[in-house]
C-alpha cells in the first residue's frame, strides 16, 4: 500500500478528509429521505405495521450485505465498494416516488440500505487505516461527525421546504447527492497498490469468537438507536410536535460537540469503560421521547441519544478494529450487528407498536439500550494495532 498523503495540521491525512468529505455528501443525500419516507408510506394508505416491515428491510441488507461489503473492501479496495453504495442508495430512492405496491417498496428500501450498508463499510474500513491507531478512536469519531453535520442540517432544511420540494423532489435530490459523495472518492483518492486478501464467501460470514460479545453490544445499542431514527417523524405528527426537524438539528449539534470535544477520551487503554454510561443515556433519552408531550421534552430527548450515540459509536468500531488485523470485516461487523438491531429491531418492537402504541414502543427500545451493559461489560480489551 502507498504511503498516506502529507498529514495536515490537524493531524489527519488529505485523503481522510476528502473521505470525510464525501461522507458528508453522502448521508446529506440518505437524509434527505428521513422526513419524507415514512411520511410518504403512510401517506399512501400503508398501515403501520407495513410501514414498520418496509423500513426495517434495513435487517436484511445488512445481514447479506455487510460480511460481503467487508470482505469486498479487503479484497478489491474500498473505492469500488464506495462508488456501488452511492449507486444503490439513488437508484432505491428515485424509484420509490414511482411505487405503491409495498412488495416493490419493500425491495427498493432495501436497495437504499444496501447502499447504505456498502458506502459506510468502505469508507470506516478506509477512515481505520488512515488513522493512527493510537488515535483511532479519536478520528472515528471526528469522521462519524459528517454524517451528523448532514443529520443537524438536511432534515430540518427538507422539513421546511417539503411543500416546494415535494415527496418525488426529495427523493431525486438524495440520488443527486449521494452520487456526487462517490464521484469524489472515484477521482479525488487514487486507488492504493499493496497486497488484498482474498476474497472467500465461505469465511467472510464466520463471526471470529472475538467480535461476537462487541457485535451483541451493538446489536443493542441498534435497536434503541433505530427507534429514534426510523420512528420519530411520526411521534412527532401524533403528537403535533413540529417542526420535527428541529429535534435532527437538535440532536447532530449534540453529537457533534460529543465526538469533537470527547474524542479524545475514547482512546483511553480500556474502552469498553465508556459504554455503561451510553447505555444509560440512551435508555434515559428513550424514555423521553416515550412521555414527550412538549417541544422541549421532545429536544432534550434528541440530546441525550445524541450524547450516547457520539460515545458509543466510535468506540465500538474502534473494538472491533482493534480486534482482528482485516479491517473491512472489522467494520462490517460493527455495522451487521448495529444495523441488524435497527432492522431486526423494528420487526421486534412492531407489535408492541401496533398493540400498546408508541409510548410503549420506545419504553421497550430504551430497556433494551440498558441491558447492553451486561454483554459490554464482558468485552475483551485488545492491544490495539
């Protein structure tokens, strides 16, 4: 592999943040989506529970589709794995402004995951070896930041021009944008020659013993983190909480000022130390947004999962980097195992969703969130390389 480019004064490379870059790009297009996509389902005369299997489709990307990311980015090199992501994500959002049958929704969901699933699995495994490992932690968390700066900005800013832009229009802009995030990574970081692993279908879906307790722990935080994510334009329209982008601008100026002015503490020798206390914020949050009758209920819930989500996030791709020497099956690990908590979870929490309504359905995702303590707890501290 070739040497990084010249570290600039902040300490990181050019290509980090160029790759932070079009990480930004990217998730500014997938979040364009956030508001108008469930608001799109139900308007269509989806019931719930469709709209909770259509959205939870997440699941199965991500259960095919991360081992195969991972082992494709050790194999090929992230830059292609990248470019296809952007692709999946457009074409999955373009086609939905076009779709009625929830079959047909059903997959094109699953293409944006897919996207989703191929574009954050390159760009962490690329972002891990860019990073110091002494520091990783730190980088993580300071590259997880582009997505959030997206999540502060995109979704109020389509919230509020919904009525101009239009469902359809929304959906366009995100292809536009996500495309545009692979562009630069295609022209902008040259490909790196050094020796690839092969690629072995047969090996790349074998958990190594290592990662199986971190994977739980993610798992866990997923399914608290997805019922915030997937589920709170429509808690905010039951309740008559709007704008509800306001609570995304919210909670990205939460997590950014988390992963910037907190970084540096996720590189202590143990990291593990970091997690009980995310998991107590994350279920403190979720309780909120379960009882959130008022705007500033509604915010101060935002903040505290964002707090839990700029610590817990970083550290546990950093676990699993830290665990085993590939980092494309590092990453996707981490990310099989939190997307599979926000997918699987969703199916999970569903018909307590329909039965019991949404107090309950968030009550149930933040108990879960807590009882991630005791398999984060049994986390095996790795020396870091």
């Amino acid at each position: 592999m070739t040497a990084p480019t010249t570290a600039s004064s902040t300490g990181y490379s050019r290509e980090y943040w160029t790759t932070w870059s079009a990480t930004l790009l990217f998730f500014a297009g997938f979040y364009t989506i956030i508001v108008p996509l469930p608001l799109y389902l139900t308007g269509i005369g989806l019931p719930d529970w469709q709209v909770g299997v259509i959205m939870g489709a997440f699941g199965i990307a991500s259960l095919v589709g991360r081992p195969l990311a991972g082992g494709l980015t050790d194999s090929i090199g992230p830059r292609p794995v990248i470019l296809f992501g952007t692709v999946s994500l457009a074409v999955g959002a373009v086609g939905v402004g076009f779709v009625t049958w929830p079959p047909l929704l059903f997959t094109l969901r699953i293409l944006q995951a897919a996207g989703y699933v191929a574009f954050t699995t390159a760009a962490t495994s690329l972002i891990s070896d860019l990073a110091p490992p002494a520091r990783r932690g730190n980088a993580l968390a300071i590259f997880g930041a582009a997505a959030n700066v997206a999540i502060t900005l995109v979704p109020a800013a389509v919230s509020a021009m919904l009525t101009l832009l239009t469902l359809r229009g929304a959906f366009v802009l995100c292809a536009v944008m996500a495309v545009l995030g692979g562009v630069l990574v295609w022209f902008a970081i040259p490909a790196k020659d050094g020796t690839r692993r092969p690629f072995v279908v047969r090996s790349i879906f074998n958990v190594p013993p290592v990662l199986r307790v971190p994977m739980l722990t993610a798992w866990m935080f997923g399914v608290g983190f997805g019922a915030f994510y997937q589920f709170l334009p429509l808690l905010a329209e039951r309740r008559g909480l709007e704008p509800v982008g306001l609570a995304y601008t919210v909670y990205g100026l939460s997590i950014i000022a988390t992963r910037v002015l907190g970084g540096r503490l996720l590189d202590r020798p143990d990291r593990k130390q970091v997690l009980p206390p995310s998991a107590v914020l994350m279920a403190v949050g979720l309780a909120a947004f379960a009882f959130a009758d008022s705007m500033w209920l509604l915010l101060l819930a935002a903040a505290l999962t964002a707090i839990s989500g700029g610590i817990f996030h970083p550290t546990l791709i950093a676990i699993h980097v830290d665990s085993i020497p590939e980092r494309g099956r590092a990453t996707a690990g981490f990310y099989l195992a939190f997307d599979l908590g926000i997918g699987l979870g969703t199916w999970l929490l569903s018909p307590i969703l329909d039965g019991f309504g949404l107090t309950a359905f968030f009550l149930a995702a933040g108990v879960i969130s807590l009882l991630s303590i005791v398999p984060a707890r049994g986390i095996v501290s790795v020396e870091k390389a």
